[in-house]
C-alpha cells in the first residue's frame, strides 16, 4: 500500500491505496484511523483496489475548523476513490 494526500472539498485526506482491479473503500469509525484495515486490506489487495483513508480531523488527515458532518464526510471520500474521474484513475 501507497500513503498519498489528496486534496478534496476543502480538506487533504491521507489515504492508503494499493492493489488493481474493483475498488474496496474501507471507512474507519472514530476515534482509529485507515491503519486499522491493514489485515484485511492485504487479504483483499490481491484482486481489488483498496482505499483506507484517514477520515476528516483524524489521523494525518488535515483538521479543518469545520465540516465534521457526513455529507463533508461523504463528499471527501468520494474525492479520493479509484473511480472514473477520481484521484487514482
């Protein structure tokens, strides 16, 4: 897995990437980070793309002052995933 800052909507996200084929978002809870999907992030990088980031104010993400809720949540995810369009194409 690669570590890579993507900026998107307002904030940078650290995200892990590694692996080719359908992309697997793995989303960590509050509090941890994208490093607790190591062990199945290497089960599933052998056939999938596998994006853990570190969500919005957590880990070495940026901690903006605000956009805390899900839909800031949910628009900085969706800036870093192997979509058509996203930051790994």
């Amino acid at each position: 897995m690669q570590s890579r800052e993507i900026e998107t909507n307002v904030a940078k996200i650290h995200v892990r990437v590694g692996g080719h084929g359908p992309a697997v978002v793995l989303l960590h809870g509050f509090g941890t980070t994208g490093d607790m999907w190591g062990h199945l992030a290497s089960a599933l990088i052998e056939d999938h793309m596998v994006i853990a980031p570190d969500l919005r104010g957590l880990g070495l993400s940026s901690k903006p002052d605000g956009g805390y809720d899900k839909k800031n949540q949910a628009a900085d995810v969706w800036g870093c995933p192997g979509r058509p369009g996203g930051a790994f194409d």
